[in-house]
C-alpha cells in the first residue's frame, strides 16, 4: 500500500514538473510574442511620426510659400529695404510673456495681480508707409483669467509694461470691456468684448490715415485718426493664462482685406480717370490734343495723325509733310538702303549731314550693307544679281586663303609673270583707285553668269593693288587695341547728344580693336594674308583651267576694289572727326569692327555677326530721325513720353520718400 502511494506520488510529482514547464514554455512563447508585437509597433509608430512630421513640413512649406506669394500680391510695392513684420520680437516685450512657435503665439506667465502686472510685446519690424493699407489679425487662443487684453499698435518709443493705448504713441482695443484707447488711459465705448476662439483684426490706413478693427472678419469701424507713419502692431497681456497667436499674413485672414484693398484702388484709378481741368478747360484741351498729334507725328503714324486733327482748327501740315519724309528715310534704312537714304537726306535736308559724327554713323552701316550684301549697296550695271550677295565677297576670301593645289599652282605661277596667260595687271583699276571712283561700265561683263557651285570649285586668287594693301595696313596701324569676342556690343544704340557733340556715337565698354576668336588674335590687315601681288605689285588672279579670267573672278575683282575704296574713305572721315574732336577709342573701336567682317570667310558665322542683322538698322534710323528733328527744332522725343517719363520719375521719388498714395498708383497698366 506505501509503495502505491509512493508511486502514485511520484507520478503525480512528474506530471506537475512537466506541466510546470509546458506552462513556463508558454509563458516565454508569450513574452517572446509580446516583445515583438511591441517592437513592430514602435517601428510602425516610428514610421508613422517621420511621415507625420515629412507632411507636416510639406505643409507648412507650401503655407508658407503661399503665404509670401499672398503678401506680394497684397504689398507689391515692398522690397527688401521695407520688409513687414512677421513676427513678435523677442528683444521688444516685457518679461512675463513668453513668445512659442516661431515668435507668433504669446503666452502671459506674470502674477497678474494689478494693471502694474501689464506686459506688452512689438513686431520685429514697423509698418512700411508705402503698403498703403495694413491689416494683421490675432486669434485669441486662451483668454485667462479675466481676459485683460489689449491688440493695437505702438512706436517704437512706448512703455513695454503698460496695455496698447495707456500711454502717448499708443493705440489699443481691449476685450474685457471693448473700449479703444488712444493715447489715453481712458478708454472710449467702441465695439463687443472678445474672448477665447475669436478673431481680432486691425488695420490701418496710410492714405487717409485712420485704424479700425474687425471681430470675427467683420469691420467695426474707425476707432483712431491722425496716426504717426512709424508704428508697430502690439499686444498686450495682464492675467495668468491669456494666450494669443498673430497672423501677419502668411495665413488666410478671417476678414476680406483683399475685397477693402480693392475697393480703394479703384477709388484711386476713379479719382486719376475723372479729374477734370476746369480753369481754362479750352486751353487744356488744345494742349492735350496737341501733345497727342506730336506723338503720332514724330512717330510716323501719318494716317492716324491726320484723321485726330481732322476737327482741329488748325492741322499741322509742316508738321506732317516733315513726317512723310522722315518716315521715307527711315524705311530706306531699315530695309538696308542706306545709300539711298543718304542721298534723300541731302536732298530733302540738304545740311543736315554736315555734321560729320552723324555722317560717319550712316557711312558705317553703308560699309557693313556692302558686305552684307544689300542690293542696292553694291549692284552696278556690270554686276550680276548673283554677286549681289555676300557669298561673292565670301568666295574670294575663301580662294585666297585656300591651300588647295590649285593654289599652290598659283604660287609658282607668279614667277612666270610675264606669261599672258598666268596673271595680268589691274593698271585700269589703280587708276580708278587713284581717282576715287570706280567706273563700272567698264568692267561690263560679256558672258552669261556661272552659277555657284562652279564658281566655287574654280579657283580665285583676288588681289588688290600694292596702293590699296599699303594703306589698309596704315589703317589697321591708326586703329590699335584689343577687342574680346565676348565683348561685342551693340553698336547701334546711339542717341542724338552724341551727334551733337561730336563724340562717339556708339557706346561700348570695351574700346579694343584686335578681334580673338577661339583663342587667335584676327587684325584687319589679316583679311590681306595670302594676297599674291606681281613683281610689279600688281593684282594677280588664277586662271580657269582654259586660261581665261571667270565672269565670276571678274565681278568679285570688282566688288572687292568698291568695298576697300570705300573704307579708305570711310577710314579717311574717322581721321577729319579725330583731328576736329580729338581722338575717339569708341570710333575707332567702330570701324575696327566693320573692317574686320572682311577677315572671316563667312562675316554671318563670324563673332561680328550680329552687325549684319536687320535690327541693327534700328538704332541707326532713330539717330537719324531724331537729328533730323532736332535740326528742325523739333523735340528729339515728343512731349507724350517726356511726361510719362516725368510720371515715372514722380513715381520713384514718391517710391524713395515712402509716400502711401504710390501704392495703389500703377503706372504700367493706365499706359498699356
């Protein structure tokens, strides 16, 4: 019996032992499951706070970006130099507030006991003049104990432990009683009470110069008058637990002060479009008209300036008689014929180009048509339409400097000089030369044109006379300096001053005469590199493969001969202005330039290119026009634009002074 009860013992011993231990495996099982299930849950929660806080941070990017694209919209007339509050400033308030979340939300942490206990706190920076209007807004986040609280605004000379408007220099809107007060420590009945959740605007308003709050987006109505240009906004706290946040304007405002803002632009735009000139009102009006007419008479519009003068008492007729002409000329410049716009201006105003600097501008752009090829520039009868193009120029320049074997053919050619078929000498083109003219009719051409690609793979070898070498090199040695390819320049825009004085004309800083392109120095004696000239210093030019000189080679003889006697003389003006007005490097500079389009083999891939375009022409006719008025004691520019420029002057002045009136007064859109 002992030994049953003894084994039943022990069996019941091992069943709890192993139970024991199930249940301790269990148990650890759970532990281990727990463990994990926590660790999954932290990293999730991990997760989840990083994407928290990347979408937070997105939000507040775009709020805030959005915020500054809505204060531009508001304020477009404030830069840098005026920037506007965005926040409370910490080195201006008192020391039992405390500033939280960028400086915007104020907390009261004073005992609060007495009106002694007040603490008042200002912007980082005053409010521009020249926003015209300003308007923040204040949510009240937690009105404390009694709700002693003061929004408004303040100099910068105000006692920080006082409410907004207790002391001189200060105004205020207070919630416990909804009085305002100005400058005073008695307040004035004026709008509700406000408390924790509401919304409290103030806005001042530079142009009329008054302040008035909003309550939950709605206007109150004026509260102050006659307010210093230099204020901050302010709020002021007295019991424990007030709390306010500002809204400078990077948030939506409760109260619609883009709807108010509009409301008095365009008061100001009625005011400008109905002011009415009564003292004299007749007068007034023949001067408006005539300011009108000016306009469109200086500028061409002939059509038009005869149909608004229709009704006039009296019409311009010299006045638009000079305008037909003028505008003549000018289309004969901007269609590249300067040739023929310098012989209408002799004819039409015949001392007009006596003035030596004007006629050296337009000689210039005739030099630059001529290699650009213009037509009218530099056909003759003798000169076919193909060679009217700046590929003719091109070709010849390409051929001399070419080192095909075609070329080195021509080389040996030159020691048979004597030989008639090998070269022959411009004697007839010296003498023209000499002469200062060139005779085209007789350098007529018997045969038929050949076209270009026949002109090209024959070989040419144009040569100028030894005379016309020698003095292209003394004129690159009297036009000395450098010049970058990246310092080209504009050299049309020229005013009408500049002509009168007699200095340069066109304006540039860069005032070199060598040209580098990728690093090689080009001059303009260089365009002679590989010239061949006879024992005799004669031309000489590579025969075809039958030994006869090409209608081709002819006509770029010619051409060629026409260009450099042209620049001789055009380099000969520039030496009578130096000696008449001194030395000029920027005309210098000038002519370097168009004489250097002759060293590239095509001037439109060169650096120089952009002399040959049409706009160039632009400047150049409006130097013209305007010399031409002011020869006829005309205005150089009519009396419209020198008012509007006087506007914008007025603008900026009123800009610089920070006076409010400016900033509804956009000038862009009345003259669009």
């Amino acid at each position: 019996m002992d030994q049953s009860c003894s084994t039943n013992y022990a069996y019941i011993t091992c069943c709890l032992i192993i139970a024991i231990n199930i249940v301790y495996f269990i148990f650890t099982l759970i532990k281990l499951y727990i463990q994990h299930q926590r660790r999954r849950l932290s990293r999730y929660n991990q997760k989840m706070t990083d994407k928290s806080n990347e979408i937070t941070t997105r939000i507040t990017t775009s709020t805030t970006k959005t915020g500054l694209e809505r204060l531009a919209q508001l304020y477009p007339h404030i830069s840098d130099d005026t920037p506007l509050p965005s926040k409370w400033n910490s080195k201006e308030k008192a020391p039992t507030l405390v500033l939280q979340q960028n400086n915007l939300v104020v907390t009261y942490k004073g005992p609060g006991k007495s009106h002694k206990d007040a603490a008042s706190v200002r912007s980082d920076h005053p409010i521009p003049s020249l926003t015209g209007i300003y308007y923040y807004e204040v949510r009240i986040l937690s009105k404390g104990r009694d709700g002693y609280m003061g929004i408004g605004l303040s100099t910068s000379d105000v006692n920080l432990n006082r409410l907004p408007g207790w002391d001189k220099g200060s105004y205020g809107y207070h919630g416990d009683d909804g009085h305002s007060f100005c400058s005073s420590g008695s307040g004035i009945a004026y709008g509700p009470t406000f408390t924790t959740g509401d919304y409290v605007g103030c806005c001042i308003n530079f142009l009329e110069n008054f302040c008035f709050y909003t309550c939950n987006g709605y206007n109150i109505g004026t509260s102050f008058k006659d307010i210093p240009s230099e204020i901050y906004p302010t709020v002021g706290l007295q019991t424990p637990l007030e709390a306010i946040e500002a809204n400078f304007g990077l948030s939506p405002f409760k109260f619609d002060i883009d709807k108010y803002m509009d409301e008095f632009r365009e008061k100001t735009r009625r005011g400008i479009v109905e002011c009415t000139l009564k003292e004299n009102e007749l007068l007034h009006q023949t001067q408006l008209r005539r300011i009108v007419s000016t306009y469109l008479v200086h500028y061409g519009y002939c059509a038009t300036a005869e149909q608004f003068n229709k009704n006039a008492e009296s019409v311009y007729a010299d006045e638009l008689n000079s305008m037909r002409n003028r505008q003549l000329i000018q289309h004969l410049i901007l269609e590249g014929r300067t040739t023929d716009a310098i012989e209408k201006t002799k004819e039409l105003f015949p001392t007009l180009l006596n003035n030596k600097n004007l006629l050296f501008v337009l000689k210039v752009r005739q030099f630059i048509e001529m290699i650009n090829g213009t037509e009218s520039e530099i056909s003759t009868p003798s000169i076919s339409s193909q060679t009217t193009k700046s590929l003719a120029l091109n070709r010849s320049l390409c051929s001399k400097r070419s080192s095909s074997p075609m070329t080195k053919s021509n080389t040996s050619s030159r020691s048979r000089s004597n030989s008639p078929h090998t070269s022959r000498t411009t004697s007839e083109l010296q003498q023209q030369h000499s002469n200062g003219t060139i005779n085209s009719s007789s350098h007529q051409s018997n045969t038929n044109n050949n076209d270009v690609s026949q002109e090209i793979n024959s070989t040419v070898n144009l040569l100028p006379s030894n005379n016309i070498v020698t003095n292209l090199m003394d004129m690159d040695d009297d036009l000395s300096g450098n010049s970058t390819t990246n310092g080209f320049s504009n050299h049309g825009t020229v005013s009408a001053n500049q002509i009168s004085n007699g200095h340069s004309l066109l304006d540039d800083d860069n005032n070199n005469n060598n040209i580098n392109s990728n690093g090689c120095s080009i001059k303009t004696t260089e365009v002679l590199d590989g010239m061949d000239c006879d024992g005799n210093g004669n031309l000489t030019h590579t025969m075809d493969m039958e030994g006869t000189l090409s209608d081709g080679q002819k006509e770029d003889d010619q051409l060629l001969i026409r260009i450099l006697q042209f620049g001789r003389e055009l380099h000969a003006l520039k030496q009578q202005l130096s000696v008449e007005y001194g030395e000029n490097t920027q005309n210098d500079k000038t002519l370097q330039d168009a004489f250097s389009l002759l060293a590239y083999p095509d001037p439109k891939l060169s650096p120089l290119a952009h002399l040959l375009e049409p706009s160039q022409r632009e400047s150049v006719s409006s130097v013209l026009n305007s010399a031409i008025l002011e020869a006829h004691d005309m205005p150089r520019h009519p009396a419209l634009e020198v008012l509007v420029g006087y506007l914008n002057e007025c603008d900026k002045l009123m800009h610089k002074n920070n006076v409010p009136d400016c900033a509804f007064i956009e000038l862009n859109k009345y003259l669009r």
